[in-house]
C-alpha cells in the first residue's frame, strides 16, 4: 500500500519547481529529474519487497519530505 501516490510525488515536486523556475529556468529540469529517480527508486523497491518504509528527505530533494509504505 503507498501512502503517497506516483501523482502526488509528481504534483509535489513539480509545483516545487515550477515556484523555482520564477527565478531559475534549470529548476523545472531538476524537479523533473528528481520525479525520475523517485519513480525509479519506488519501482525498485515495490519488486524488491525488501524495505517497508522508505523517507525521502527535504535536503535531499529540495521538496517536501515523502514517505512511502511499500507492502
């Protein structure tokens, strides 16, 4: 089960960027590519099975923290 979903990751993130991007153009770019590898990772570990929760970080992002429940 996801606490937070794949569309609320992207709606997230890309918000972040597109308030960046007032200032910064390469900001939107990087909201895109941090959704790639949230995807990614949560894709890995819903086939892995390994992990029950996963936190994804403020600092580490630059967005809100996420936390995902993969059962």
């Amino acid at each position: 089960m996801l606490v937070a979903d794949s569309q609320s990751i992207m709606r997230s993130i890309l918000q972040r960027g597109h308030d960046l991007s007032i200032c910064d153009p390469s900001a939107l770019y990087l909201a895109v590519e941090q959704l790639t590898l949230l995807l990614l990772l949560q894709e890995a570990l819903l086939h892995q099975g390994a992990l029950s929760i996963l936190s994804v970080s403020a600092h580490l992002f630059s967005v809100e923290p996420v936390v995902l429940a993969v059962s």
